[in-house]
C-alpha cells in the first residue's frame, strides 16, 4: 500500500509498506518527485528485484563478517578470503555501505591492488569481492552488483616446461629411501603433495592397479596436518597405478610398514609429514643433490601429464586421472603439448610417402623411386 500525504510545513510524504508489512517514507518538495519514488518502487517490486533500502545501507564490512563463515568451503580457502578481507578488501571498502558502493569505486580498488600485487592474485582478491556483492543481490541486499565486469583478464601463464624422463630418475635416485616411493607416486600418478601425503595403505588397490584419491593432509595454523576433502570435487578420483608405481610402493611398505588404515608415508616418529617441512627439509635437499634446484614437487604433476599426452591419451582422461574441476583447466595448462593440426598433418603425409621397411636400397644408399 501507498499514499503521498502533505505536511503541516507544505512538503510531501510518501510511504508505503514492504511485503514484510515494514513502512517505507521519504519527503519531497514537490507532490511529483514523490510519486516517481514510488512508481520505481511499485515497478521493481513487480520486476521482483526489490530491495529494502535498509539492507542497502548495511556496510561491507557487517555483510561480511557473516558471509565469509557461511561459506561452505575448504579450511585453507577460508584461510585465505579471510587474509584478503582483513588486508585489502576491508582497509578500502569495508567501511562503505553495500548500496553506495559503486563500479567506478570497484575499479579504482583494482587498480591499486594492481600497483601493489602480482596478477594473479589481484585476479583472486577482485574475484573474492565479485563473489560477496553477488550473493549480497542474492540475498536482498542489492538489486545489482558493483563488481560488473571488473575483473581483470587472467594473468599470461608460462608454458609448463615438463620435466624428463632422465631428469626424473635422477630426483628418485636423489630421493631418501623413506621418500622414493613418494617421488615415484607423484611422477607415476600425478598426485598433488597433499593427496600424496594423505594417501592411506587401504587406498591403494595392488591387485586392481589403482589407487583412490579421496583425501589430503591439510595445514591448519596452530595445530598439526590433517586429512582433510581434496581441492575440489573433481579431485575424488581413482587412479590408475603404473607396475613401477605399484612396485615403488610395495617395496616402500615393506621397508616401512603401516596397518590397513594408517598413512602410506609417515614422519620417522610415525605421524603424518607435514607438507612444509617435507618440501624445506627433503625435498631441496633432493633436488640440490639431483642437480635440479628450483623444480618443485608439483613439476612431477606436469611430468605424468606430459607422459599422457605424448601416448595419446584425450584431454578428458588427463583431466580425470590429474583430477582437474573440468577440462578448460587442463586445456590452459597443457594444450601445447598436444600435436596441432599441422603436425599432423606432416606425420600422415610423411607416412604416406614412407617407404618399406624391407625396401631395396641401391649402391649410392638412395631409396628407389
């Protein structure tokens, strides 16, 4: 319900209630600028993107402090939206209510964080802001969003360089025995650290030649690694297991042995290794002995990836086996080392035009025509 009224002081009031019953006013010189008020009322309560001005008042910083811990995600993304929101979203615009934030404004914080971070992770902090005015239309608090078409383009990513086949013998030659099965599970199966560290004896399958991925073992700040769900959906997989990869594995329990439910590989106290250590006290090491400083254990990821592609396998089995959320992922990390069209074409031509293998040769060494 609606009605413009007139004041004792000759100015005008216009109310009208919401649908919760709660009244709405607002006072105007003119009987006129009053009445358009509430026909852009009535008309986006009739488009159904109302939006009770009370709401749009609330700050970005109250929306969220609610918004982040409703979040159903993991503990180390939450970690991290919460250094984001404390560091650089907050300072800037978390004192600004959610209907006064503008795209000019959006894009002003954008372009310093620009000044001051890599790409990458501009790109992740504006996403981040994108995502809270999003769900704040959601949930009625805007009719749109500020954050339109605000988010950079994403960074250029270098082409991944995989490593060798010789280059990754010399990391497993290198490699602590508590440690070579590791290496040899994250280059044999494209496990991420993580999932490798979290891997459990009952997850692996030797007579069926696989092994489920189903967790990882997880940083929580202030208390020991935990298993925790993988990065994404897509990343509860089961993967296939290489002989050398089975067998790297069974010679590493029988060296170190573990009961049905405990980890694959454990710390010498015979808990879980925590992945920082690992890659500051083994891993460096390893590759300083290898001869291969800077490779990371990630890099072995890339090395099952390239081995894949290069016998043929599509981009949904490497999407699947590597664990990726879809396949653009994998298509933006590796589409080079797939043969182009050319290359292709090349190879068909220069094996119509082969000869055979039993063909004779003359004197000179030159093949018949």
């Amino acid at each position: 319900m609606a009605s413009i009224t007139r004041r004792p002081d000759g100015r005008w009031r216009a109310r009208y209630r919401d649908e919760a019953g709660r009244e709405h006013a607002r006072h105007f010189d003119r009987r006129v600028d009053g009445q358009r008020w509430l026909d852009t009322v009535t008309a986006s309560v009739v488009r159904g993107d109302y939006v009770d001005p009370k709401l749009g008042r609330t700050t970005l910083e109250a929306y969220a402090e609610r918004w982040l811990p409703a979040q159903p995600i993991r503990d180390s993304s939450r970690r991290a939206y919460g250094a984001w929101l404390r560091n650089r979203i907050l300072p800037g615009l978390g004192g600004a209510r959610l209907s006064a934030v503008t795209r000019t404004q959006v894009l002003a914080f954008r372009r310093g964080l620009e000044a001051d971070l890599a790409a990458n992770t501009v790109r992740q902090v504006m996403a981040l802001l994108a995502g809270i005015f999003a769900d704040a239309v959601e949930d009625g608090f805007l009719a749109k969003s500020p954050c339109r078409d605000t988010l950079p383009p994403r960074p250029h990513r270098e082409r991944v360089a995989p490593l060798t086949v010789e280059q990754v013998e010399a990391l497993v030659t290198a490699a602590p025995a508590r440690y070579r099965g590791l290496v040899v599970l994250g280059a044999g199966c494209g496990l991420r650290l993580g999932e490798a560290l979290g891997l459990k004896v009952n997850r692996v399958r030797f007579l069926e030649r696989e092994l489920d991925v189903a967790e990882q073992l997880t940083l929580v700040p202030g208390s020991p690694p935990k298993l925790g769900p993988p990065k994404t959906r897509g990343s509860i997989r089961t993967v296939p297991m290489a002989d050398v990869v089975s067998g790297a594995l069974a010679e590493h329990l029988a060296a170190f042995p573990a009961e049905h439910g405990d980890l694959v590989f454990r710390s010498r106290t015979g808990g879980p290794i925590w992945p920082n250590t690992f890659n500051g006290s083994v891993w460096r090491p390893l590759t300083q002995r290898a001869g291969l400083p800077g490779v990371r254990f990630h890099d072995l990821r890339h090395f099952t990836a390239s081995a894949l592609i290069r016998y043929g396998e599509s981009v949904k089995t490497v999407a699947a086996i590597l664990g990726h959320s879809d396949e653009t992922e994998t298509l933006r990390t590796y589409s080079h080392l797939w043969p182009d069209s050319d290359s292709r074409t090349r190879a068909a031509v220069d094996a119509m035009f082969a000869p055979p293998a039993d063909s004779v040769r003359t004197e000179r060494g030159l093949n018949p025509l």
